[in-house]
C-alpha cells in the first residue's frame, strides 16, 4: 500500500491556471524570493517506491504536487554519488517538487555503480515514474530531466547523451573520466564547486562544459569555496539556480529567464559562464 505523506508549503490555488501562451507553466510569477525559498508554491507529498517494484534502478522517493487543477508537469530524476544514498540529497525532492515538477531520487543498484551504470539507471527511473508510477497521471511524459551529484552527476552526462529527447540535465560537481561530450544536445547546466579535491573542476566540471557544443543551451556555475560534498546540506544558491533551468528548461517558461541572463553575480559563486541568450 502507497502512504501519501504532506509535505511542504501551502496549497496553491486553483484559480492561477497555466498561461494560454505558454501551456506548460505552472505556479505564479517567479521573484527572487520565491526561488530561494525552501519551499515552492506547491504542497506536495511522498511516497518510498521498494527496489522490488521497479526494474533497472534500485527504488527510491517519489515527491509530487497534490494538486490536479494545473494539469500535468514535467518530472526530474535524481541520483546520489558513488558510496551515497538517496538520502544524502534528500531535501532536495521536495523542494523541487513544491515548485511544480514530480520528483523521484533514486536508490542505484549499489553504491559503486559507475556514472554509465547510473545514467541507464535514471532513465529507468524516467521511464519508471511515465509508464508505472501511482503519479503517470500528473506526468507530461515528453517533459523530463535528469539530474545527479559526483557520479551521480557523470551519470547526467551519460543519459543527456544517451536520450537527446530529455528537456534538460544538471550535473553537480560530477565525476566522469569521460572528459568530452560533444554529443550532448540537452540544455545543461553544470554545478562545481570551487575547493572541490574529489572532482576537481580544472578536470571535471571546465571541460565537460567546454566541450559541449556551444550551439547547445549550457551554463557553468563555480560555487566559491565550494568542496565536492556541498550538495548535501541545503544549499539554497544551487537550489535557486536548478529550479531557474529547470523551469525555463522543462516547462519553457521564460518567467525565469531573468535569473539565468545575464549570467547571475553573487558572493556565491566563483564563476559562471552561459550561451545566454537563450534561444
């Protein structure tokens, strides 16, 4: 039996349907604060999926918004790192998914898959949450992500390469000994951190960016004094800029184009580099 935990802000009201424009946007009208709360407009809820249940990833969480008066939304796929469970980036479901985008952080088969292991394994979930899941209802099925920190994050890039289809990928401070990815066409931003010893971005994060082509949408953030494990406290410079690309992203909702063009400037962040503007 699936238990529906509450979870998350207040429900948003009915009355603040998508914009004829554009069909695929969800909640109000983004602002600064908005996206660096810890909670979205959405309530949401949980509920734990048993590696039992699935096929070709190892389970996981799934976090949704309760309400069905917005249609359907887009929906991300998460995985840890190598020796990490879900749980080690677990505040970022529902903050994700309260600001209106179904959300599943995945259990890998075992904590030392490799990123080629984890980018099939996200894609499994993908597929998991459109065709299987108590939530396909709620899920625009030609609306998904993938997203994953260290291997976690090598991972993205194998199934933003594997599945051009996908409407964007974030890998954070990812880890990969594949440096070149020429054939990624998915919008991607990449996430490092500054005082990173495990992936170094001078050989990680820099070149997987630079070898994206640029005619494809990407970004480089550089958080600065960031180490490789800053993806498991709450990090709200991270979190606001993955909801920005998301959005923009896998909603096509230019709302949050003010947050990524011109290329964002803060105490925060070391570095950024961008294909602004954004087709």
């Amino acid at each position: 039996m699936v238990v529906a935990l509450a979870i998350g802000g207040p429900a948003f009201s009915p009355g603040a349907h998508a914009s004829a424009a554009n069909p695929y946007e969800r909640g109000p009208a983004p602002t600064e604060a908005s996206i660096e709360a810890s909670r979205g407009p959405f309530a949401t809820s949980q509920y734990s999926v048993s590696a039992l249940q699935v096929s070709g990833f190892g389970g996981g969480t799934v976090y949704y918004p309760t309400d069905t008066s917005q249609g359907t939304f887009g929906a991300i796929a998460v995985s840890p790192g190598y020796t990490a469970t879900w749980a080690s980036l677990s505040w970022l479901g529902p903050r994700l998914a309260s600001q209106g985008f179904v959300v599943i952080g995945i259990e890998t088969n075992t904590i030392y898959d490799q990123p080629d292991s984890r980018g099939r394994q996200l894609l499994a979930a993908l597929d998991y949450l459109v065709q299987n899941s108590s939530v396909r209802g709620r899920i625009d099925g030609t609306r998904l992500a993938v997203a994953g920190h260290s291997m976690g994050g090598g991972g993205t890039l194998e199934a933003a390469a594997t599945r051009p289809s996908l409407q964007a990928a974030i890998p954070i401070a990812p880890w990969n000994l594949d440096k070149t990815w020429s054939e990624v066409r998915v919008p991607t931003m990449i996430i490092g951190g500054e005082a990173d010893t495990v992936a170094p971005v001078a050989t990680h994060s820099e070149p997987f960016y630079t070898s994206i082509p640029a005619s494809s949408e990407k970004a480089y953030m550089e958080l600065n004094g960031a180490s490789h494990f800053f993806p498991q406290t709450p990090n709200t410079t991270m979190a606001k800029y993955m909801i920005s690309w998301m959005k923009r992203f896998i909603d096509d909702d230019t709302r949050y184009e003010q947050f990524l063009c011109p290329a964002p400037r803060s105490v925060a962040i070391q570095e950024y580099r961008d294909t602004c503007p954004h087709a």
